[in-house]
C-alpha cells in the first residue's frame, strides 16, 4: 500500500542530501517506490535603472546560473540515489514565481507525497518560504524535512496530532501508507474536551484509533495535558521525548489578502521543526 511515486524538491546540495535520505526511508516502507527529484528554477527578479530599462542580459545571466546548478544537483541525486538502489529521475522545470514553488505543482498533482526542506534562515538559498504553496496547492500530503536533520534508522514511531477537526482528520489519513507500515503508531490530542456520557467513544481519538486499527496499524491513543503551555509546545516536548521518528498533523489557515497562510499552531511547528513532519489540507 505505500507511497509509490515520490516527489523530491531540491534546492541546493545540501539540502538534497537531507530530503534523499528522508524519501529513503518513506521508500523502505513501501515494495515500489520511485523518487521523482525536482529543480525549479525561478522566475527572474528584475529591476530597471532609472530611466525605466532593463538590461535583457540578466536574463541570460539568470538562467545560465541556475541550469548550472540544476544539472550539478542532477549528478549528485543520481549518485546518492544509487546508493539507496532506488528507481528515480531527475526534472528541471520552469516556475512562474520567484520562489520556485508552482514549478514543481504539476509533477506534483501526480505524485503521492512531496517531500522538502525546511526552510532555513541561516542559508539564503533556502530562507524563502515555499511549503505554504505546497501544503495549500498540491493537494498532496507534504513531508517537510527540518534543515538540521538528523535522520532515524527507520521510520518505526509515528504520532499524529489530532483535534477532531478536518484537516487533521486529513493528514492522519494522507499518511495511511506509513501508518500501517511502522511498528507503532499514536495519536496525540492536547487537552480532549470531555467525552459526554451519551457518545460511544469515551476517550477522545478512539474512534480515529478505530478506523486506522482497521487497516492494519498498530495504535495507541493518547491524551496530553498543556499545563499552561502552548499546543504546539506541549506537542514538539512530547514528540521529542518518546522516540518518535515523524510527526503527522493538519495544515491549519487564515486568510490573508485572499491568499491562504498558516495558522498558529502549524507555523510554529514548522518554524522550529522537531523531526521530519508530515503535513496536509
């Protein structure tokens, strides 16, 4: 059942290495999996001098720049690939924006999952934020890989944080080809309100608990306490501390401008990342 077409967004070298190894474990969990590696280069930024001009060689000189680093990125992730014995190709595209992302949305619409990076502000080239264009425009579940990663020997621990909303109930299920593929699987609800004496399902995420056991995964239910924290706090301490290898939870949204961005709770998960998390809506 698990995941058979990976997508892989990478940005410079370093950053690859990181999502290879995270697309390497999602692949282990699955018989035939084929990792789909994606360079897009950007739309230019131009300015005009003074006088209103603008000179066309920048053009050139842009795209020049990153076709040189698409096809150097292209040698390593063969390299690195073959290590894993992994089925893969490479795809340099053209992007409308001047982050990249809507360069990748059509192999994307074809794919199982998008995995990518962090975004890092210590690295320039990976500052810009592009996972909110992914997690709201793909339609695909997104693995997003922390810029300090370091990776598990497998995937055998994973926590879906759940709140009785719809796009938690989203992700849990976006991430059914790693829930029944992994040895244990808990779903974590800060601070449940209390279950009425009238509902049949007295501890809260049982009856997600149910459906999940239904297909095959292994789950646990477990309800956690804030004490005065933060829910995202109180989640990144509990994940941190009980061996979970991958965070699974809901992409929450305001809008803004007309334009969907990040709630509260996810931005701060994804803002300082405890492990590899996968997020969808």
């Amino acid at each position: 059942m698990g995941y058979r077409t990976l997508i892989a967004y990478v940005r410079n070298a370093a950053e690859m290495k990181r999502i290879v190894a995270a697309a390497a474990l999602v692949a282990a969990k699955s018989d035939r999996a084929h990792i789909i590696g994606i360079y897009a280069i950007p739309s230019p930024v131009v300015y005009a001098d003074p006088n209103g001009f603008v000179d066309a060689t920048m053009f050139e000189v842009h795209e020049a720049r990153h076709k040189e680093n698409a096809e150097k990125l292209q040698e390593l992730f063969d390299v690195e690939m073959r290590q894993y014995d992994l089925p893969h190709e490479f795809r340099i595209v053209h992007a409308n924006s001047s982050d990249g992302s809507d360069g990748i949305l059509q192999s994307a619409f074809r794919a199982d999952l998008i995995i990518a990076g962090q975004p890092d502000p210590n690295d320039p080239e990976l500052s810009n934020d592009t996972s909110e264009t992914l997690v709201f425009d793909s339609g695909r579940p997104v693995l997003l890989v922390p810029y300090a990663f370091s990776a598990p020997s497998e995937i055998s621990r994973i926590a879906v944080a759940f709140n009785g909303k719809r796009e938690a109930a989203r992700a849990a299920f976006d991430a059914l080809p790693l829930l029944v593929a992994v040895k244990s699987v808990e779903i974590i609800w800060v601070d449940p309100p209390e279950a009425s004496s009238q509902k049949i399902n007295a501890v809260a995420g049982t009856a997600l608990a149910e459906a999940l056991d239904r297909h095959g995964a292994k789950v646990e239910v477990k309800q956690l306490s804030s004490q005065g924290l933060s829910v995202q706090e109180t989640i990144r301490q509990y994940v941190m501390g009980s061996g979970i290898d991958l965070l699974v939870m809901g992409a929450y949204s305001h809008s803004r401008l007309r334009e969907l961005v990040f709630g509260g709770v996810t931005r701060s998960i994804l803002s300082d990342m405890p492990m590899m998390t996968l997020v969808s809506r």
